[in-house]
C-alpha cells in the first residue's frame, strides 16, 4: 500500500519521496504553448523557443497562427483552433510551421482546450519536431519486435533485481508465465537454481555499470525438470538519458546442446585415456593373476565401483568349455576390486575361489552366448541373478548396487570367463558408452589373460617335468647328510635347466652334482633330465671325476647344440677327501670348522658341449663336521650387484653358528634368491658325519 493507502500495481515500488525526471521528454524536447481565446501566444516554454526559433519576448501575444503557419495552411489551423476551443475535444497530429529563420519542419501536434476559474478558455499546445518522434518510434518497435520475437531469453531487472518485464523467449526457457516474473526476484522464481553468483554479479553491474558477459549456468527449470540445461547469462546496467539507473537488462542463451556436446567429448577422451591407460597396465607380465588384477585396478573407480574378473575353470585347466542352455558355469575367482564398497566386495567371490552359478545367472548368460548382459536399472528381483547366493543378494542390496553389466573375456574365439562391473556410488547407470568402453578393455585384457593362461600352463608341465626329474634322496648317504632345494625362477613363466643329484657309490662314496642347462622351458627340461640320466650311468662306472665330464661333454654335443655347466664331486669318508671337476660353473663353498667359509680355487673349464677342452680333478680335504655348498647361478647373480659382491654375501652368510641343513637351504634361498630373479635355483648342501 502507498503512504495513502492507494493498493500498488505489480511491480511498482512504492513512493517514498520526490522521484528524479525521466529523460525521455528531454529527448523529444516537447515545447508548451498556451493560446487565449483569440489565438495570441499567452505562455511560452523554453522549449517552444528551442524548436521555433522564436523567444517569449518576441512570440508572447503574437498571433501563432500568423507568426507561425504559412499562408497556404492558415485557414486550415484556424478552423482547428476554433474546433478545439469550440468542442473541447483535442487534436493530434502534425504539419508544417515556419521557423525563424525562414526554414519549414514537420512539428507534431497535441492540442486541447483549457478552462480557468474564471470561465476563460485557452488551448494548449504540446508540440515535438517530428523526426525525434519517428526516431524514438522506430527505436521502440524496434525494441519492441526484437524482444518479443528473439530467440534468446530477455529480461528487465529493477534496481531490487525483481523482474519488470520477460519475452516470451525466457517464458519458454523457464516454463513460467511472463505474469508470474513480475515482481519477483530470480530466486523467488526459480528456487532450482543457485542464483548466488548471479545476484552478485547483478549488484556489481547495478554499482560499477560494467557488463558481465557469458556467465555460465547450470541447473533446472520447470520447463525440463528433468534434466540439466546450460545457459550463458549476460547482464548490462540500464540508464535513462539523465544517467539515473534504471535496473539490469538480462540475456539468457539455451547453450545446453554445446555443454552436452562437450561433456560428451570430454567422456570420449576419458574413455581414450582409459583404453591407453588399459594398453599401458594389462599385461605387464605373463601371471595370469596378477593380468586379472591389472583389469579390475584399470576398471575401478573409472567404470565401475566395484569389478570382478572371473575365468571358466575349465579354461584354466587349458581345456576348451561350452555350455549348453541348462548347464551351470563353474568359474574361478581371479581378481575382484571394490571402491568404498565392502558390503559388494564382501559378496564377490574371493580370488581363488571356485564357485558354481547356475543357467539362470546373468553372468553364465553372459559367457554361454558371448555377449554382455546389460542391467542398468538394478531392481530388486534382480539381484539374485546377479549374486551367487541369497546371502551376497542381500549384501548387494546392502551396498546400493543399481546398475549391472557384465562382459564376456573372449580371446582368438573361445570365450574365457567375464567382467563383471557394479556401480554403488556412481548415480549413473551403466550406458551405451559404457558397454562399448567396458568391451574394449575386456577384449584387449583378454588376449594377455589368455597368454598368462597358456604360459602359466606350459610353466606348469615344464615344472611338473623338472620335479620328476630332480632325484629324491635320503637325509644322509655315505657318511654325508644332505640337504637340497630347487626354486622355480620367479619372475618368468618358464623354468629353467637347473639341477643336482645325489649318488651313492661303491665303498660308502657320495657323487655330488650340480648343473644348469643353458634356455629355459620344456627342452631345458628334457636336456636336463638326459644328462641327470647319462651322469648317473656314468657315475655307476667308478669314473674319475674330469674322465666323467668328457663324457657328458660329449653326450651334450649331440643333444641339438646344448650348452650346460656341471659341477661333479665324488666324497671319500675313508679317505676324508672329496675330488672334483668343474665344467664351467660356480666354485663350490668349503665350511671348515674353525675357519672362515672359502670359495674353493678350481680349474674352471669350459661348459659342457663346447668340446675340444681337457677338464682337470682337483682333491680337497673334508674332514667331519666339514660343508660343501654347490648352487647354481640363479642363487647369487642378479642385474643389480656384481657377483663378487654377491658371492660375498654368501660366504657372510655360511659364517655364522651351526644350523640345521635344512634351515641353512631357507636361510640362504631366503636371503639370497630375488623375487624379480628371471633364472631358477638349485642349491645342495653336504655335511660329513663323524664315523660311527
């Protein structure tokens, strides 16, 4: 209400106090004249003396027609005149006067008649030059058009940025009638948005008068509740012609297709980096664990929230698996990976596991047909398809899982297991995008778990090869007690040509032997078991030790151009000697009681297979209580230390108290063997027994 108690239209703010002028009667310059009864100028304004030329002492009390109007047209405005003051009823429009200064202009007219209190009419005149009255026309309807036909969004905020007008381009953006704007703030009108920003921004134009231009928006309207739109906002200060400030002119433009489009560039390039990052990641090694790890660490937090990396337990095996429509898939668990989700982890089954699923399950659809199961939407009926168990349904449901996918593993055509992705945290649902991304990254980490998979299982029969062949022998033999160790290398997915022996000979003698076919794999294997086998015949012929590796150097020439080193050593308890040969191997550790452990100074010799060369016997003393240490390179070489100083390490480590052998064979593979070795490790330790 008005200080009078007059109700306020919308929008209008209340009067305080005297308002300043508006400019706009500055601009069309409008002149005041006042006539008496019988035509004579009686009022004159300033403006009257601007537009015609004439001042108040040269025009007051002259006839205006005559002073002002031009022969041809006087009877015409004198019949007006008498009309008006005749008829009191007003008369617009506009013709020619004559100037002062000889010069004709088109005024625009608007005259009626005036009383006194005296009964005296008058008629006033309100007169404009017509061209500032066009211009300011077609200015308006300029304005007018452009606002209401603009295909942007156009606001008037006042001075308590409460809007006064809308086109009917930010009705439709907001999906609010423009009559509901009026009057109100931003923030009444859409309490959706966070206006803070804007608002600030507004009172800083309202106080500087420095536009803002391309604020960007985010958020929603009720014309798309929805969905989020992008908009760009820009602000100017508005002022009248005076300068006084009016309020802020606003412009809203829809950029919503642009902001999708450049969010959905930016998911293409995270997808990009995702599949690089993939390339880099999986695979680094031929363990098929630690490649299934590799997949699920790549696919957390970027694709899911939670992965698992199953393969069908056949496949593991190295067989081939096919199911049929009511057949169960048993897979094994390879890896799983959880962001901030322990209730899914716990679910998910532990590395290792094997675990059956029946035909119903999504992820046993998943590999019977070779395609990905989509659930982007998780219900709850969902779950027990999606979970091994009652029990892990109600942890998935638990843990907010809302989306599923799962993706087949396939590789050179035979399908290997699946990847089974759940999103907790993430709002979103799995998309299009996402299952293209996620078969991406499941067929390139397929082709490395099918590697690791038949690396792993070729390392395997190489192994399983090995360990038949490598002897099993009693604790003690032939006055000596014997400990041995054999480990597989551990940084490759084959193993290597290493071996010992122990042989008990004729007269309470002990053959010790140590070698290392040079290669790794099966045929290391196999050429390691043929010279275990040729060494053992030869042992059984009370050889001298160097005659017996001439043998082998021959049998090893024909064995597809192997090369081997050996290390051969036959113990006399009688004789309390021990008389060796070398062919191209490590020197052998002698612990005496009493001493410092010593590397024994033996003729190397060449590798067996080299041929051509002479091997030498060398005779050293073992008395009781006495160690002999053979091993094999993969013990003491790596890249990083000179041998030397790991053949140091060794004798510190052989210089302490007595121990066990079987405690000395950890201790020293413990220490001394590096995870990262790429080469395997045969290591035999003989004690001499004191005679009984």
């Amino acid at each position: 209400m008005t200080p009078a108690g007059t109700p306020l239209a919308k929008g209008e703010e209340p009067v305080h106090g005297p308002v300043g002028p508006s400019g706009l009667l500055d601009v069309l310059g409008v002149a005041s004249v006042v006539l008496d009864s019988e035509g004579r100028i009686v009022l004159w304004s300033p403006q009257a003396e601007e537009l015609f030329g004439y001042s108040a002492q040269e025009a007051l009390g002259q006839f205006a027609a005559r002073m002002m109007v031009h022969e041809q047209h006087l009877d015409l405005v004198v019949k007006l005149f008498a009309d008006v003051l005749e008829t009191g009823k007003g008369w617009a429009g506009a013709f020619p006067v004559r100037h002062k200064d000889g010069s004709t202009r088109l005024v625009e007219f608007r005259n009626m008649r005036l009383l006194d209190d005296r009964g005296n009419v008058y008629a006033l005149g309100l007169a404009a030059d017509q061209s500032t009255v066009r211009r300011l026309e077609r200015d308006v309807a300029l304005s007018a058009r452009m606002v209401s036909q603009a295909p942007i969004g156009l606001a008037v905020l006042d001075t308590r940025l409460r809007y006064v007008s809308v086109n009917p381009a930010l009705q439709r953006i907001n999906g609010i009638p423009a009559e509901e704007h009026v009057g109100r703030t931003v923030r009444e009108v859409l309490p959706q948005w966070d206006v803070d920003a804007m608002e600030a921004a507004a009172c800083g134009v309202l106080e500087t008068g420095q536009p803002v231009i391309d604020m960007s928006i985010i958020g929603r309207t009720p014309a798309d509740p929805d969905a989020d739109h992008a908009w760009t906002v820009s602000q100017f200060r508005l002022e009248d012609a005076a300068g006084t400030v009016l309020g802020v002119a606003v412009s809203v433009v829809d950029v919503t297709e642009q902001y999708r489009a450049g969010i959905e560039a930016e998911e293409a390039r995270r997808r990009l980096a995702l599949i690089a990052d993939a390339s880099a990641r999986i695979g680094t090694t031929l363990d098929l664990d630690r490649t299934a790890r590799e997949l699920a660490d790549v696919a957390v937090p970027e694709l899911a929230d939670v992965a698992a990396v199953d393969l069908l337990d056949a496949v593991v095996g190295g067989r081939r698996s096919s199911l049929g429509p009511a057949e169960s898939a048993v897979f094994r668990a390879l890896a799983v990976r959880a962001d901030h989700a322990s209730d899914a982890l716990e679910a998910a089954d532990p590395p290792g596991q094997i675990a059956r699923y029946g035909p119903d399950r999504l992820v046993t659809q998943c590999v019977r047909t070779g395609r990905p199961i989509l659930v982007a939407q998780v219900k709850d009926e969902d779950l027990p398809k999606i979970a091994r168990s009652p029990e892990a349904a109600v942890l998935l449901s638990r843990a907010g899982v809302h989306s599923y996918l799962a993706v087949p593993l396939i590789a050179r055509g035979e399908v290997l297991g699946a990847l089974d992705l759940k999103r907790t945290r993430n709002p979103l649902p799995f998309s299009a995008d996402d299952v293209l991304l996620a078969r991406e990254l499941a067929a390139r980490a397929a082709v490395q778990i099918d590697n690791a998979r038949w690396y792993q299982n070729a390392r395997d029969t190489a192994l399983t090869l090995q360990r038949s062949l490598l002897p099993s022998h009693p604790s003690v033999t032939g006055g000596l007690e014997v400990a041995s160790r054999y480990q597989p290398a551990g940084a490759t997915s084959e193993v290597g040509g290493d071996w010992f022996d122990v042989i008990p000979l004729e007269g309470d003698r002990t053959a010790l032997v140590v070698g290392d076919v040079m290669g790794s794999g099966i045929s290391a294997a196999a050429t390691m078991g043929r010279l275990r086998t040729a060494t053992k015949a030869l042992a059984s012929l009370n050889l001298d030790p160097a005659r017996l590796l001439e043998h082998l150097d021959q049998i090893t020439d024909g064995l597809d151009h192997s090369i081997a080193t050996c290390l051969y050593a036959v113990h006399d308890p009688h004789l309390r000697q021990c008389r060796i040969a070398n062919a191209g191997h490590l020197p052998p550790v002698r612990v005496r009681q009493g001493c410092h452990p010593e590397l024994l100074d033996l003729p190397t010799g060449v590798p067996l297979g080299v041929g051509g060369v002479e091997f030498s016997t060398t005779t050293v003393d073992l008395a009781p209580g006495d160690q002999l240490v053979l091993y094999t390179d993969g013990l003491v070489e790596t890249r990083r230390h000179p041998l030397d100083e790991r053949l140091a390490t060794l004798l510190s480590l052989l210089d302490g108290p007595p121990r066990p052998l079987e405690e000395l064979c950890d201790l020293l593979l413990r220490t001394l063997h590096q995870p990262d070795n790429h080469d395997d490790v045969a290591l035999l330790i003989a004690r001499v027994q004191a005679p009984a």
